[in-house]
C-alpha cells in the first residue's frame, strides 16, 4: 500500500466549489488530485509546542481533512516564546483546550479533534488511534518514544513522521514505507512525459540509527555536516539515560561530550572529517537544548509541514529520509540514514 492511501474504510470526500475557490492557487500549483488526497487526509501530531505550533498552521491552512492534536500538558510561561496559538491567560490550562479554537480559525473547512489525556498513547490506545488517521507526527520528543510510536506506525502500514528543535539545532526523521510518488524526468527528450512515477523505501527510525558511515566518501561526509547529526544523536542518548530530561546546564557538558564521541567513534565516521566532537558545539547544547526559539521553531516547523504535505500529494520527492538544521548558519542539510 502506497503511504499516500488513506489505508480506511471511509468514502473520499470530493472537494466543494467553494473549497475549490479557497484552495485555487494551490489546485493550480500542484494539482485537484493531490488536493483531494489532502482533502481526506487525517493527520494526528503528538505533543504542542513550537515545532507543532508552526507544522499546524500550515497543513491546517493547506487544507488536510481532519486533524487529531494528542497533548497532555499545560500551557507553561515558556511556551508563550514560540507557541502562538497561546496567550498569558493560557498558562496553567491544557495545551490542546487552549490552541484548539485558534487551530480552528485558520481554516473553519478542517475538522480539529482534541485529546488531552495521556492513556490515549498507551498501547490499546495509540493502536486505535494510529490505525484511525493516514499520517502520525510527533515533535519534541525523546528518541525511545519516537521508536515506540514509530513501530507501532509500522506494524499499521501508516506514515511516520518526527521533528523537533534543541535550542538553535533541529530535526525532522520520516518513515514512509514504501512511498510512491511522482518525479520530475529531465533526462526525458522534449517529446516525451515530463515526469515519471518512482517509489522510495524508508527504514524505521530503530534501523535508521544503525547506520555504518563508512561507505562514505570524504566529501560525502562533509557535505552531510555530521557534527550537527551526532550532537542530536547524542541529545537522544542523553534523554534515555536521564528518563528524558534534556541537558540543561553546562555541568553537563562532559557527559554530553562523552556520549557524542562514543557515538561517533561507533558509526565509523571518517576521522579525517571529524576525530571528536566541537566542544564549543557540545557546550552550548549543554546550556540551551531545553529551550526553545522561535525562528528555529518556524523553519524547523515549516519544512516539516511542506514535507508531510508532499507525502500527502505524492508530487515530489520528500526528505531521504534525515534533515537537520544548524541555526547558528541558517542553513540544513538532508542525510540518508540506512536508506537504499
């Protein structure tokens, strides 16, 4: 099954006229097929914080179906800095009950559900859950709940996709199964099909880690930047081992510093690229990884959004199958992490 099926038993929803009259320059741009696939499209996002908060607004805006919000927490003070569907008044009330009006209002043709209790990720729950929508997004959370979810979206036969930010670093992993999309031909003489269709294969998350770097070129290893990867990668490791609390004082440094290098000495990376990690990196996530910023938050929320709505048209390629981004050059970088 192509991972742009909805993959239930529901009767496809033909667009309206006047959803074709909202949506026009987006029927123009890519098409009132790819339209209608996110037409009747369920996406659920776990977890509602900056990343989610910009991921929302566009696929909300872009006009998917219906979508499912999963968040247990309360509003805090810190969230007001790049969650901007909450106001000062928010803070101590549930996340989802305090965005679920402002979600709304973007687009009054999306059909927004709410689910503020934590049950709802448990495994008989997070099974029917998973199994109800066509695409799961989680965002800023730890790399071992990220697998848990990620297994369960690929026992369903369901699309996969995670992000997040770690101070002025972030992230977005996908899984989408085996992904048939369509693809521009430039090899393609003037007289023949512009394009063609083609198909990814993705591995989980779980496999994606596994990934030797040893088969890579020199040049290859540094076109991919792999400091930023292994600073995330090792973030995750640090959450595992402090029941998912991030670092968050330069006291931690040394352990990060530690965990990085090990991972990096691991993967067999090439040594003439990097030998050990960048302290200066490595200090300065130690100190900001638990917090969040705002245009970091945007970008990383944003690229988010555009892939999973390529995933939904099946117009383009999305990511192969690791984007990071390094806010300290404003720039990203994809990585193909164990995919063929």
């Amino acid at each position: 099954m192509s991972s742009t099926d909805p993959g239930n038993k529901s009767v496809p929803v033909q667009i309206t006229e006047d959803e074709a009259a909202v949506y026009d320059r987006q029927i123009r741009l890519w098409g009132l097929e790819a339209q209608q696939r996110m037409r009747n499209a369920t996406i659920m996002v776990i977890r509602l914080r900056g990343t989610a908060t910009e991921t929302i607004k566009n696929i909300v805006l872009a006009g998917i179906g219906k979508l499912i919000i999963v968040d247990d927490e309360n509003v805090s003070a810190e969230d007001l800095g790049a969650g901007f569907f909450f106001r000062d008044e928010d803070v101590g009330k549930k996340r989802v009950d305090a965005a679920k009006a402002r979600v709304e209002s973007l687009n009054p043709l999306v059909t927004v559900e709410t689910l503020s209790q934590s049950s709802a990720l448990e495994r008989q729950g997070l099974d029917a859950l998973v199994q109800s929508v066509n695409l799961v997004c989680m965002t800023d959370w730890d790399r071992d709940s990220l697998i848990r979810v990620n297994d369960v979206c690929r026992r369903l036969k369901k699309p996969f996709y995670a992000g997040g930010t770690y101070g002025l670093l972030g992230y977005i992993f996908c899984d989408l199964l085996e992904h048939d999309y369509i693809a521009p031909d430039r090899s393609a003489p003037k007289e023949a099909p512009k394009n063609i269709k083609a198909t990814a294969s993705y591995p989980t998350l779980q496999t994606a880690l596994f990934q030797r770097w040893s088969g890579l070129t020199k040049r290859q290893t540094k076109e991919v930047k792999p400091a930023i990867i292994f600073t995330i990668l090792a973030i995750w490791e640090y959450q595992s081992l402090h029941q998912c609390n991030l670092p968050n004082d330069i006291n931690h440094t040394s352990e990060l510093q530690t965990i990085a290098n090990g991972l990096l000495a691991n993967a067999d990376v090439n040594k003439q690229v990097i030998a050990t990690m960048p302290q200066d990196l490595i200090e300065t996530m130690s100190m900001t990884a638990a917090h969040e910023f705002s245009p970091v938050c945007a970008v990383v929320g944003g690229m988010l959004a555009q892939d999973i709505l390529k995933a939904l048209a099946a117009r383009e390629p999305p990511i192969a199958n690791f984007f990071t981004f390094d806010g300290n050059v404003g720039g990203g970088t994809v990585c193909r992490l164990n995919m063929p």
